[in-house]
C-alpha cells in the first residue's frame, strides 16, 4: 500500500531498466497503484533507471513501453517528473533526443532531465543527485569497478533466477571488507560539511538507508566577491563553527529481492524510506 498525500514529493531510483534481472513485475505494480492515487507534487526519477550496459537504448524504450506509458499517465494526472541522470545512464544528448521524442509521442510534454536538483522543502534545502559522484571507486578504478559490476549482475541474475539471496550475502561480504559503504558515508559527510544543504538524497549504492549526522559549520560561506555582503560577512567570519543537524538519504533499488525502496517528503521537509510490499 501507497500511502501518499497530494503535496509529498516521491524519489525512486535504480530500477535499471535494460538489466534482466530487475523486478520490472514490482515496478509495474508500484506505478498502478500510483496510478489508482490522487496525483502527487513530483516524482523524481533518480537515476539508473535505465541500464545502457546490456542493450541498445532504443531496444530498452521499446521493451519497456508499458512503463513509460504508465509514467505518462502519472504525468498527465498533474504529478511532475523529474529525471536525473545517473552512472548507467548518463544519454548522450541525441539519447535525450530520442527520448524526449518518445515521450511526447506518447503523451508526455512535462518532463525535466537534469544532472543533479536543488529541492527546497519548508526551510530545508535538499541537493538530489544519484550519487555516483561521491564515488572514489568508480572514479579511481574504473576496470575494477566495471568487473565487479559485471560480478554484481550475475549473481544478481542468479538470485531471481533461484530465488536465494547469493547478491546481498556477497555483496554485505565485499563492502565490509572493503569498507566501501562507510567511505562513501564519510564523503557525503565531508561534502555536507561544507554546504549550506540540510541533506543528501540519493540512490546508486542499493543500500536503502537514512543517517542522521551532528556537523561543526561555519556560519558563512565565501561567496564569489559579488554576492559578498561585507558587512555580514564581517560579523560572521570570527564567530566559532555551530553544530548542525545533516541527513543522508538513499532510494535503494528495485533490483535486490527485498529492496523496491522509495523515499517520500512531505511539505514540511521530513523525508521517509518506505518499502514498497504487494
Ligand atoms: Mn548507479
């Protein structure tokens, strides 16, 4: 069950589409209940919703009409939607083209793809990025990234397959060993410190998950020499570092058996990871 209201604003990623391993059976489900809703402010789509690394781009919209054409009518109804690109599916500009044209073919005229957004929520400010730029991983060991990445896939291929959980084990096995999961945490962190943003929201480590951090920040940034308000900037330079309340949010993935994550917030800023249970 969905429970939603008409202000709240819904963020999945992950659902790499193009994979044969993903839950496409849920994804539908999720999207019809959607559907049966009273239409809501936005959907944000957070990245690898689709998943360039097995088949043509073309051949993925194809197969995978049924929903886009659900994720139209979501649309149509008055619910925004915003796409944000992500590692699996960065689309070229003509890829966007294509798109884009697809889209609007089947009815869609209202839809945004863009990198990264700036959600403003209530008084809180939100940076949604599908989050592989806080990545060392992938930036640093491309070649490794790539083969545990087909490593990954396999088993995930299995485990729908057979129906075991081969993934999670292995998977809990290698980032605790590599002490992947914390490393990425500690970049976010770092990357918060220094940002007026009260929050990450984020998707690409399937790891459906919400952390609360307490940061020493300054209380003013440098700004570029223009925006500079001197005065403020004056009184505010000498004054000690406060503590401040920082929040990491992941989507997860609708690929592990278990996960179909998705995160809700609401009006007033409060963000929620929900499970999505048939
Ligand atoms: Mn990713």
């Amino acid at each position: 069950m969905i429970n939603i209201t008409p202000s709240d604003i819904l963020v999945v990623s992950d659902w790499h589409l193009g994979f044969p391993g993903t839950q496409i059976k849920k994804i539908n489900q999720f999207l019809d209940e959607l559907l049966a809703n009273k239409p809501f402010d936005k959907l944000i789509l957070n990245g690898d919703i689709f998943d360039l690394n097995w088949q043509f781009f073309q051949k993925i919209i194809e197969r995978h009409q049924e929903i886009l054409t659900k994720l139209v009518k979501i649309n149509q109804m008055g619910t925004k939607i915003i796409y944000i690109l992500g590692n699996h599916d960065p689309l070229t500009a003509n890829q966007k083209n294509y798109l884009y044209s697809f889209l609007n073919k089947i009815g869609l005229n209202d839809i945004n793809i863009l990198p990264a957004f700036q959600l403003k929520q209530n008084n809180s400010v939100y940076l949604v990025n599908h989050g592989h730029m806080f990545d060392t991983f992938i930036a640093e060991h491309k070649l490794a990234s790539d083969w545990s990445d087909i490593g990954y896939r396999v088993t995930i291929a299995f485990d729908n397959f057979l129906g075991i959980g081969l993934t999670e084990n292995i998977v809990r096995i290698f980032r605790r060993y590599t002490n992947w999961s914390n490393l990425y945490e500690k970049r976010c962190q770092r990357y918060l410190k220094k940002r007026k943003y009260q929050g990450l929201i984020l998707g690409h480590t399937h790891e459906p998950k919400i952390l609360e951090w307490i940061v020493k920040q300054k209380k003013y940034f440098k700004l570029p020499i223009n925006l500079i308000n001197v005065s403020e900037y004056l009184s505010l330079k000498n004054q000690p570092k406060e503590k401040v309340k920082k929040y990491f949010y992941n989507s997860g993935d609708w690929i592990e058996p278990g996960h179909c994550t998705y995160l809700v917030i609401s009006a007033t800023g409060q963000v929620e990871l929900k499970y999505y249970n048939t």
